[in-house]
C-alpha cells in the first residue's frame, strides 16, 4: 500500500494547472518511464493509443526523487521508473472520469478524482498503467514535468504536500470504512470547509466530528488527527474553495444533501453576506476617491 501512495500523490499534481495555466480541451498528455524496455514500451503505447499530436514526456528516477523526494520516503518511489500514464482534457462539465490498469491495486479511482478536485481540475479522462505492479510515480512525475514545462511555473510546494496527504489519509479511510464511505465522508468535509472555512485547529476538528457523527462512524484518535490536520493544512493552502465545494458536492450524496439542507443554505447565505460586504467596501473606496478627486 505505501508504494500505491506515491501514484496518488503524484495524480494531486494535475491540479496545479489553477496555478499556472489551464490545458485546453482536447490536449492530450502521455508520461512514459525511462527505464521502460523498448518491448514494454511499445506495449504502453498499444495500449494508451494517443493521438498524433500528444504531447509526451520521459521522466527518471532521478526527476521522481527531485519532485518528490521531499514529500515522500525513498522507499516509496523507488529505484526505476517505469509506469505511465494519458490525460485527455474534456468539454467543459463532463468532470472528472479515472480509469485504473489491474496492475495499479489498493487505491481506488474515488480516491485519485478526490485529490484531483482539491488540486481544481474539473473535467478530465485519466488513465494510469505500467508493465508490471508498481507505485506510479514515474507516471504521475510526469504530469508534473509536462505542466511545468508547458507554463513555465513550478508547481507550489505546498499544493504538492497537501495532495499527497490526502491521497494517504483517503487510502487509509478507505481500508477501514469502505471506499463509498472514505469518499462520501471526505466530499462531505470538503464541502463543510468551504462553506464555513473554520478558523482553527479546534473548529476544523469539531467540524470533522459533526460529519462523522453524520456517518455514524467511529474514527480511531489516530485516523481523526489524520483528517484533522490535512483539512488544517489544506485551509492554509492557495486553492480553489469554490471549485471544491462545487466539484466535490457532484461526488457525494451526503455532502449534496448538505448543500441543498437548512443549515447548508444558511451558511452559503452568510457565506455570501461576508461577500457581498466586502464588495459593498470596495465600493466604497472607489466612491470616495470620486468625491475626493
């Protein structure tokens, strides 16, 4: 399992495009591993089938140990690169669809379409395989060399860790409560947080602990400081609330529910109060700047 870990890691670092810029629909994105054989290589190909005009890139252990030997534990990355991977952008509202080779185990597709929402790519076909089982960090290291290379920015660090930290504590969720519970509770939170954006440590883990009420789950201390703190760092991280919110509530029945509910509209409501006052001040200022110039 924590060799499956780096490729969940690594699918978060689709969702840099926020930050630097978004891939057009249509654009298609193929990341081989360099220690492919030819043999297997071919293979690959047959089987991923890109267009003419993909656009492809080669990625070492080396690059798998510099984009992400600060996140990760060597032993999770390993020493070859060898798994791929193809990403398709589609039309605007198709969402996000993640398909998984048999070779890629333990970590479900729930569990990649989550940390995909959190890092704000919103309508892709994903598809990661590779020779034999493996991690799939070379894949998805990939994806981080291509979108770097296509924007010219680096991808920030911190989106980076907190995407890696969710696909471990969704992983981890999933082996205790089940995949559609792991992926229901975690949607739920996402929506919860946005709505309210809790203002610290305390008021992020009542607010966990409302939904697992919710669930009528029981967290061990150990998995609820998990959650705790990756929702603690994820607020304290440039992305993308309203894309969150919106993404993770067409995932997730519970946190759709919650949306559509009493409470869920009061707090959008209050939400958009802080919103609008804050719109209405800005206003201000330019109001005066008028009557002073």
């Amino acid at each position: 399992m924590k060799k499956i870990n780096t490729l969940l890691a690594l699918v978060l670092c689709l969702a840099m495009l926020p930050f630097t810029a978004l891939a057009k629909e249509g654009t298609t994105l193929v990341t081989l591993g360099e220690d492919l054989t030819p043999r297997e290589k071919e293979a690959i190909l047959k089987e991923l089938d890109p267009p003419e005009d993909a656009d492809y890139v080669t990625v070492s252990n080396k690059e798998e140990y510099d984009y992400l030997g600060d996140v990760l534990p060597a032993k999770n990355i390993g020493n070859k690169a060898i798994s791929c991977a193809i990403v398709r952008y589609t039309p605007e509202g198709s969402g996000i669809h993640v398909k998984l080779s048999p070779l890629v185990k333990v970590i479900k597709e729930d569990a990649y379409r989550n940390a995909l929402i959190t890092a704000g790519i919103k309508d892709a076909d994903i598809y990661v395989t590779a020779p034999g089982n493996v991690s799939g960090s070379a894949a998805l290291t990939g994806l981080f060399k291509s979108y770097e290379k296509k924007t010219g920015k680096k991808i920030p660090e911190d989106v980076k860790k907190v995407a890696n930290k969710e696909m471990i504590v969704t992983s981890s969720l999933t082996e205790e409560v089940g995949e559609d519970t792991a992926n229901d509770f975690m949607n739920s939170v996402k929506v919860q947080m946005a709505e309210q954006m809790p203002q610290n440590e305390a008021e992020v883990r009542d607010l966990i602990q409302n939904i697992e009420n919710q669930y009528n789950i029981n967290l061990s201390e150990g998995q609820k400081t998990q959650v705790v703190n990756l929702f603690n760092d994820m607020k304290n991280t440039n992305i993308d609330w309203d894309n969150i919110k919106e993404q993770a509530g067409k995932y997730s029945k519970k946190a759709m529910d919650y949306i559509n509910s009493e409470e869920g509209q009061e707090n959008l409501k209050k939400a958009k109060g802080l919103l609008q006052r804050f719109i209405d001040w800005i206003f201000s200022l330019f109001d005066k700047s008028d009557q002073e110039g």
